[in-house]
C-alpha cells in the first residue's frame, strides 16, 4: 500500500476504557498550573529534565541529557539557518584587559559585569584576563588581520560558545544566568555602512524563520537608544510574550557601523586603492531561545515541542492483555518503520503502566504517542495521540504517512495557539494610565513621538520599559505621543521585560 | 548507465602537457619540506588556515573557518561513536574553590595549573572559581545529585567543552594549549570496579575505531604508575608517533575505581537495599586528534585528508581552452550529480589558473581534484586525480561511482603508509645506550620489569620518558629488563613527548 496515500481514514476516538483519559496516578510529583507560571517553569525544568539548578555557584547550571538533546536540535536549526552564507568559528574565551579596554561605550555596558582572571596557578598574571560577556573585543583584532582588501569583504562569521556575565539581578535558568552556555554570535564585516544595514535585515529575517520553526511568535522592534547595544548604531531586538504577559528578548542583531572598526583599525583597500573602514554588524541569540520554547507551547501536563526539535519524536506504548510478546512484535515493527523514515521514535517496553508512561512522554513534550494493544491489531489499526490531545485510530499501514500529517497539523496548531495568545496579551493604550494597567497583565502599544525625553517619562510614568519602535505593526494612524501629545505614527511596545 | 557499474575503464594518464605536474607558479609562500616538520606543521596550520596563532593571549588560538570544518567533521565522528550509548551534557565551566580543592591527588596534579577567576566587576568574589582544567570537580558534586540507586546504573555522560591550562613550557598550536577549545571528556559510574575497568576497555575500542576513520595507526600502552591521571587506580594512553619521532598523547582512558566517589560521596542503593560507592572511568580527547591528522598525513604540498573528514571531499576544476561556457556547464552538470549524492563538492570557477587552483587545493588537503577540458568533454571522460598523485581517466557516466571507490582507495592507502612510517620508527632495543640513540630519532621498545626504581632509572639514564606496558606488542619472548637484568616478557615504549 502506498504510504503516501491520502486516504487515510481516521475519526477523532472515544475513550475506549484504557483510563488514558484520565491522569494517571503516578509516584513523580505534578507540575504546578501553568497559570502560575514562575512555578511552572521551574518545576517543569527539572521534572522533564531539561536544566539543574543545584550546581554550586550561582547563575552556572547543568544541561540534563535530556535538556542537551533538545539544545542540540534547536542549534542545529540555527546552524542551518546560517551555513550557507555563513563561516562558522571559534575565538578565545579570555581577553586581555588592554583589548576589553578600548571601546569606550563598550566598555561601560559591560565593566560591571565582567568576571576577571587574576591568576594562573599561585602567580598573579602580568595582564588581566577578563571572560567574554560577548566577543567583539576578542574578534575584531583578529577581523583587523583578516581583512586586506575589498575582496575579503563581506565576511561573515558565527560561533557558538559559553559567554559570562557577573549578573547581580536575580538569576533564571536559561533566561537570566551567569553563564551563558549557549550564545550563538554572527559577525559580519562590509564595505558600506548599507550593506551593513542590509545584514542587520538578512539577520532579523532569519532569526524570525528560526522561530518560526519553533512554531514561536515574537514582536520585532527597534530598540530605543538609551538601550542599544554598547558600541551600536542601533539595534533591533526580537521579544516573545511569555505567559505572565511580561516580555523576553529572545535575539538581537546591531548596527556597528565604523565605530568598532576606528577602534580595532579594521580597514580595507577599496577599488581605488584607498584604505577604508569596514562597516559592521552583529546579532546573536542564546538559549533564552529555548525557555520561549517551553514557556510558550507548554501545558500543564509538562512540555509541548514541535517536531522538528523533539528528541523523541513518537513514543510508542505498548498496551498488553493477555500474551506479551506478539504485540511487543508488532510494536518493534511499527518501530523500526518510523526509524527507516529517520523518525526519532522510542519503544516504551518498560514494565511501568500505560498511565505512568502516558504521563512521563508527556511532561517531555514528545509530539505523537502510538498504542497498540491486542484489539488494535486484531483491527490493523494503530491509536495515535498527539500531544495536544487529538486522537485518531490510524489503519496500521498507513501510520507512516498518518505521523508525519499530524506532525505538520500540531506545529501549525501550536502557532497559531501561541499567535493568538500573544495576541490576546497586547493592547492599544491611549494615555499613561491605561499603560500601567495594561503592563500589568500584558503588553501595551502606544504612540510615542520618538524623542528620548518622551520616551524616559513614559518608562518613568507607566513602570514598565519601552521596547522601541514597532517594526512589525500595522500601520497606525497618526495618534498623539503619550507623552507630548504630538502626533505620530510611531508605535511603541511597552512591557515589563525579563 | 548503472552509476554502480564495477566496469569502470581507468587507466594512469600521462601528462597532458597542462602542467599539473609541476609545481604552479604561484603568489603563495612555499610551504618548508615536511622533513622540516616543526617549520612546516606551524606554517600549514597557517597557511591552510586551519588555526590563527596571532591572537593576543599566548597559548589561545583561533580556529580559521576551514579549520573549523574540519573541527566539525572531526568530531561529528566522535558523537557518531559515543552517542549510541552515552548521553551528551554541558557542566558549568567555573569550579568553586571548595569543590575543586576536595580530592587531594586531583588538587596536586593540577593546582600550578589553574586559572582562577578573583573578581566579578570590580569586587572580589567571596569564592574563587577556577577555570575547569578537566571536569572531575564540577561533574561528580552532581553525579551525587543524580545517582540514587543501582537502576540508575550505569550513567555515561560526555560534552565537547574548553578546558584550560596556565602551560608554562613552550605552547604549541593545538598541541599544547592554554586553551584547549575542543575538549571530549566522557564520564561513566557503575556498581562495581570490574564494569569500571570493563568500560575503560570499550573506551579505548571507541577511541581506535575513531582513529581508524582517521586513517592514523597509534601506540597503546598502560601508563606507568608516575604518569597516571591525578586521582586514577590507572591510565591508558593512545599515542601517534609524530614525523620527528617523537610521540603525541591523543587520547586517555582513566579508571577511577572509587577514589573520587568517596570524596564527592556518590553512592547508590544497591539490589540488598545497601549504600554502595560508584566505581568511575572517564575518558578524553582534545584538538591533538587534529594536530595528529594533520601531521600524520601531510606531504610537502600541504595537507591530505581522508575522505570522511574532508570540509571539501572533491574539487572540480574546468580547464578551459577555447569556448568558456560549455565547459562551465558540464562542470555544473558534474557538481550537481554528485551533491545528489551528498558529497561536499566544490566546482573552483574563479579566474585563476588551473595550476593555481591545484596548489591551493592540494594545500587543503582535498582528497579527489576532478578537471574537465574541451578534449575531456569530447571524449566523455573527466580526469581524476587523487591528493596522493595517483591520477586517471574516467568515463563521465561512471564518475560517481569511480569517486567513492577512489576515495575508500586513498584512505586505505592513507593508513597502510602512515602505518609502515610508524613500524619504521619503532625499534626493540636491548641496553641503555641503543635507547638513547633510537629514542633521538624515534621510539624504542624495551624490557621493563615494571618496578619504579627501574622505571624511573630507564627515564633518567635514557633520557627520554616510559609510555608504559605497551598493550598492543606481540607478544614477546622473556627478555632481561633494561637496568636490573631481571627476565620479563613485559615491554616499554620509550619516547620523547609532545
């Protein structure tokens, strides 16, 4: 039978008596609701072992294997998006203090936070060292010896490596840390400041197609420029709602201009034989990309994943009455099925209940769970759950086809969930007051003049923070500032952020 | 035409009068002869642009693009090898001081070492962190955490991280490091010693089939108990003799016993409901696996890659006489059949001559250069020439196939070359003085007892260091050891080490 057939019949199935409707009784502990989100998150971080928090120092924590598969496949999704016109690479961790020390508004972003090494064994060091925060100051020395001609230009580089901040705010797993572990940096080198800028689009387009795979809605903005990156013409930030309504920058790419290049002397021959400073960008996202994952899809059974990044993509459970082995047989057949489609598929052939199984692939997020018991054989067909509930009784040589549509069907439910529930949690404001209220609970969009006096009253005034002029709005009518009472067509996001 | 067809015509072509054979004129530096292999291992790196030495910090190097594929390939065979069975994790760089400092073996063979970071901003931490220079101290607190009982037995983690090392001696690109980037460390606990030392053997069966793939044949020997990781019950070491004769540590395998499990207090529950110590192995490779490749196999035009790990497994490059476009067609037909075939190929269309395109492709260590001319298309063949020479015409239907049977070919060759050049430089030696003089042009192999004092006096008188109990020997008849005379059959590779 042709596996690619359309004609799959398949019908939404009752409860058939096998209690998987109902929750299990289970030893493991239940997640919090996920309506108390703070909770949630960090108790589904270490039931579905993602991340643990109980290493020794504060901010550093572990990658379960669990939690290292999925990094593994959503980096890989980034590596993708950005081999084909793009050198990956690897530049040292440690910087000497001279090199950290030379751009001045660079430096100020980042001196508070900077971890510093000392010593090599007991004998203080001549120089300094300090650890990345991030990695301008050790490429773009390099980027100067690298870079002779117009022909080396553009260049552009990623690396994926641990970076440090010395946060005194309070830490989060994956969100707010003191090592970051997981920071993908893009640097680009090019003649003119225009096609820098063009870089910084390139960038957002295929940071916005990253999360679009991860089924993960954002708000793309220009950031105001009291919040522009240290050393930047501007920036432009990607921020996803999470579900307590406050916002998450989850990628950032930077307009350089010339300012690091006069600094680092990075200059290149032009057609004429003229020396010329390169244009520069830059831009990097880091495993915060992974907590709007979870924190967006997931429910209050556990994780919600898309199929494209779970590591197990189908979990098939065996439902045994009577005689073991001949439904464990049509099990592993059905398993090494999906495996020839290079299906991330586990066979549960544990000795724990159904319930207790159903349960644990849940809490991971796993997109498609198969059961057969004896019945389902007897009628060549296979029960196929989908991690949002749906289920439909599958005939049994279909199931490969069958699988891959329910694949495509949940990553398209699960945006548009998270599109309207991102949605649901922004609203137009039309005065300060009505700001306040709704930055409680969500995101407001205002009108804002542009001016940096407007702007810092309004932060002041409402108590949340402008995320910068909406790149992604409709067009508005012309509205007065909230501030000044100008008019203007420009938007601005305001959220308390993480 | 069937691509797999065995009916390949081939035949060694004659030069053509195109030149290839000679050495092109070219812009770029000449590489040093590799019997030169200091001067010539420092300026491949550079030129091939594998790793940039001009950063900043002695000791910390930067991987250029091409040699960060390399890195890619390189390792994406060792997650290939350990995947299956061990799960892959990332631990916290940074080791508080009172963790590092709790193993007192550990501490002494490492303490002149450690970097430490001091200062967070500008405050001093109220704990000192050191730079991991190995992973012991920052995994085991949590293997406490994650072992309870004997079901959670055995655990086998890994991660590819950055160590570091305050070095004093003469750094060396990825020989000696400050900065070791691409550190593998794997870590496993069991319940008993015996599936401790059971896994050690596995690990260094992994570790030779890796090496395999890399077509690099290698020393194993059972390090004397001086040498042995700080903390072990004992070491084994893989070791390549490098082309000065002198041998290069590429990978070691630790077994632990319960020597960190008392310290770090990891204990489990076992089948009688008792407390149990977990007996440890561990094992690592670090970026020497590339400086081995590299050496082992390079010539004096550059570098020469096996197959398997090559960024660019095939070049194509026109020759063009007469009419361009043509030719680029056919060159673009070739490039497109054989990317269906996943091979990494890269078609060099630029203005260069071909002779130059040779040069700068042998220097990369391509391991097959397809050319195509007008005379070539006439006759619907394509000129194939391996990394090693060897050079054919090929019927243009049956390239594929031709290519991935020459590729295997040069591998084999690749092994079975770097294998005599190994045998040649191991010699049996019989007193004092015979090991003195081979161990200045290559390894000797001698009796040893196996006491210390005799061990160390062999060290001292010879000068040059024990690898320890060769376990790769034939088995060798009863001979007198070096010093004391004593009969044994037990043999000692001695070698000066990178």
């Amino acid at each position: 039978m042709d596996p690619n057939s359309q004609d799959v019949s398949s019908d939404v199935k009752k409860g058939q008596g096998r209690g998987q409707d109902s929750r299990p009784e289970s030893k493991e502990a239940k997640l919090p609701p996920k309506s108390s989100f703070s909770e949630w998150y960090h108790e589904l971080l270490k039931a579905a072992e993602i991340i643990d928090v109980r290493y020794p120092v504060k901010g550093m924590c572990v990658w379960f294997p669990f939690g290292f598969a999925l990094r593994r496949s959503v980096y890989g999704i980034i590596r993708e998006l950005l081999d084909p016109d793009h050198y990956e690479t690897q530049f040292p961790l440690l910087i000497p203090e001279q090199e950290f020390m030379k751009e001045a508004d660079h430096i100020k972003g980042f001196e508070d936070e900077v971890y510093w090494v000392t010593h090599g064994g007991t004998s203080p060091l001549d120089v300094k060292l300090a650890l990345r925060p991030t990695s301008e100051t050790a490429i773009y020395p390099m980027f100067k010896l690298w870079i002779r001609s117009h022909a080396d230009l553009p260049l552009k580089v990623y690396q994926i490596i641990n970076t440090f901040r010395y946060e005194t705010k309070h830490t989060r797993p994956l969100i707010r840390l003191r090592e970051i572990t997981s920071f993908k940096e893009a640097h680009t080198a090019h003649a003119t400041w225009d096609e820098a800028a063009e870089q910084v689009e390139v960038a957002v387009k295929r940071y916005a197609e990253f999360y679009r795979r991860l089924a993960v809605p954002f708000l793309e903005s220009k950031r105001p420029s009291w919040d522009k990156f240290p050393g930047a013409d501007y920036s432009i930030a990607l921020d996803v709602v999470m579900p307590d309504g406050r916002t998450l920058q989850v990628g950032t790419a930077h307009l350089l201009g010339t300012n690091f290049a006069r600094t680092y002397e990075i200059t290149y021959e032009d057609q004429k034989g003229e020396q010329q400073y390169v244009n520069q960008s830059c831009y990097g996202i880091s495993e915060r990309c992974i907590a709007a994952l979870i924190s967006v899809h997931g429910d209050d059974r556990g994780l919600i994943l898309p199929w494209l990044v779970a590591p197990t993509q189908v979990v098939i459970v065996p439902i045994i009455f009577g005689e073991k082995e001949p439904i464990l047989e049509a099990c592993r057949q059905l398993e090494g099925a999906l495996k020839q489609d290079r299906i991330r598929v586990v066979l549960d052939g544990s000795d724990e209940r159904p319930g207790a199984k159903f349960y644990k692939w849940e809490l991971r997020g796993v997109p498609i769970r198969l059961e057969l018991g004896p019945r389902d054989i007897k009628n060549g067909v296979v029960t196929m759950v989908r991690r949002d509930g749906v289920k439909k009784t599958v005939p049994i040589s279909d199931v490969r086809s069958a699988v891959v549509k329910e694949a495509e069907d949940l990553s398209a439910v699960l945006y548009s969930r998270a599109l309207e529930l991102m949605k649901s949690k922004i609203k137009d404001v039309h005065n300060v007051e009505e700001a306040r209220e709704q930055t409680l609970i969500g995101v407001a969009r205002a009108a804002w003049c542009g001016s940096v006096d407007c702007g810092h009253e309004m932060e002041d005034r409402v108590g949340a923070n402008l995320l910068g002029e909406a790149r992604d709005g409709q067009q508005q009518p012309d509205r007065p500032c909230l501030i000044c009472g100008k008019q203007t067509f420009a938007t601005t996001y305001l959220a308390r952020q993480y």
